[in-house]
C-alpha cells in the first residue's frame, strides 16, 4: 500500500511541474502568468492564462520577469545569446544561458529576441528563429474598369533582406502588366514589365552606408529583352528609426541593353536613387518604395 501512495506520489509531482510551467511578470505589483510571445526595448506581448488575447505591457512597469522558456537574444554580426529572461527594462535585457551566470545585454545591440520554439517544434515553426535575420514583403494589386474602354492592371511585388551589424542583403523583383480594349477592337498590352534587384549595403557610420546593386529590367511594350545595370557608390540616411527610413544614394555605374532583333546599347552612367521603408504597427503591415534615375555618360 505504502508503494502505491509512494508511486502515484511520484507520478504527482512530474505531472504538477509541467501543468504550472508558465511565464511570470510582474508589473506595477500585479503577477501575470501566461506565455510571453514578443520582447522588445518598449513592451513585451503576453497570453494570459486568464482569459484569450495578448497583453501588451512596457517595459518601464515590469519589476520582474521569468520566463520558462528560453529565448533567443541575436544581437552583433552573428551572436545568439540563448536562456530564460530574467529581467527587462528599456535599457536592457538579461537572460541566463546553461552556464548559469545571467548575461545582461545591452537593448542599443539587440536586432530581435524571438522565443524558442522548443524541440518538438516543426521546421515551419522553427523558421522564425532560422530565419531571425531575414524579412520580407509580398505585394498584390489588381483592377478592373469596365467602361467604353475596358482597362485592367496587375502588379506583383516581393522583397527580402537580410540584416547582420553594418551589412544588408536585398533582393527585389516586381512585375506590372496593363491591357486596354476599345469595343469592337482587339486586347491591346499598354505595360509589360519584369524588374528585379540584387543589393548589398555596408554602414561605414552611423548615416553614410557603402552599397553594390545589379538591376535587370524587361519591357515587352518597348521591345527591351534585358537591360542590366550595375552600380556602386555611397548612401545617406536621411531619416532612420525602428519604424522609418529614408534614404538617397549616388554612384557610377554601367548599362548593358538588348532588344529584340539583336540590337545592344552599352555605356558608362551616373545613377541616383532614394528609398524609403515604412512599418505600419497598428495595421500589422509595411510599405515599401523607391526610385533610381540614370543620366549616360
């Protein structure tokens, strides 16, 4: 009998733990339970375990924090700080790895903290933490006009980047393709576009960045089969925070064209460009554009 209470005794005490693993914050004197899903240097985002949807919470209230889980801090050039987060504020992060000794880090050289997904977690799920360095856009606009002209207008944009310290990878393809009819009269194809782009940008300071791009164009209308242009130069950050960034670059550069028939253009350029990035919070989503320019030298 004694070994049977001692068994199901047993049983009790594996099973407890792991029914209250939870994540713990204190703020303003209240304790939370629940599932930490974001930090950052302003709030973190948790799921309560008392009731659906996410808290947000700032930073500057939090008077404690310990989190079950571990948590992926990449900071640097290509550093993975891995523990449990054991304390936050707007300032800094720390969290203690396996060595034990908490490890506080400074928010000026964070890029992200994602939550470990554990190692049961399917490759999908992983890809946050994978991929911790990378983000992306995709975009899709279509219309139709239905009048004595009939008109309609696809454009297909997608965009990655890849941010390391000083370094960032940019690839960028885009398609815009336009048809008008006139009653009585055949589809006529007014733009038939095919754009991508290669670009690798170094910060060689806080506002001036070094870059490198390839650019391919495509236009049916105009019969261009390829025109390629490559450039080099320098950039400046007119306007850059966590949410926004402006820029303009300059450079020389060299254009290659082809067009149907066989007919090439070749020649030296000075290029000209600006781009800006914008991250809508409130809307879960962000706005992209920019514009390049080329005078033949």
């Amino acid at each position: 009998m004694l070994d049977r209470i001692g068994l199901l005794l047993a049983v009790l005490a594996l099973l407890l733990p792991a029914a209250a693993r939870a994540d713990r914050v204190t703020a303003k004197g209240t304790v939370l339970e629940g599932k930490i899903k974001s930090i950052t240097k302003k709030s973190i985002v948790m799921e309560t375990v008392y009731g659906t949807g996410d808290l947000v919470i700032a930073t500057k209230d939090i008077e404690a924090i310990e989190t079950d889980a571990a948590f992926h801090v990449f900071r640097g050039d290509d550093v993975d700080s891995l523990g449990p987060v054991v304390g936050v504020s707007p300032e800094q992060v720390t969290v203690t790895p396996n060595a034990g000794v908490p490890e506080v880090i400074s928010f000026a050289d964070v890029y992200v903290i994602r939550r470990d997904p554990g190692p049961e977690a399917s490759a999908l799920e992983r890809l946050g933490v994978e991929l911790a360095y990378w983000e992306g856009h995709f975009d899709l606009g279509f219309s139709y006009i239905n009048a004595t002209a009939d008109s309609s207008a696809l454009a297909l944009g997608a965009g990655l980047m890849r941010e390391r310290g000083p370094s960032r990878l940019k690839l960028e393809a885009a398609y815009h393709r336009s048809t008008s009819k006139e009653q009585g009269e055949s589809n006529n194809i007014t733009i038939d576009e095919l754009y991508g782009q290669i670009r690798q940008e170094y910060d060689v300071s806080p506002r001036f960045f070094a870059f490198g791009s390839l650019y391919a164009e495509h236009d049916g209308v105009e019969d261009l089969g390829v025109r390629l242009i490559s450039r080099v130069g320098f950039g400046y950050k007119l306007f850059d925070t966590e949410n926004a960034r402006i820029t303009v670059d300059g450079g020389p550069g060299y254009v290659y064209e082809r067009y149907y028939g066989g007919d090439e253009n070749q020649y030296p350029m000075i290029g000209f460009g600006a781009e800006s990035d914008w991250k809508l919070p409130l809307l879960g989503a962000s706005w992209h554009g920019g514009s390049t320019g080329h005078r033949r030298c």
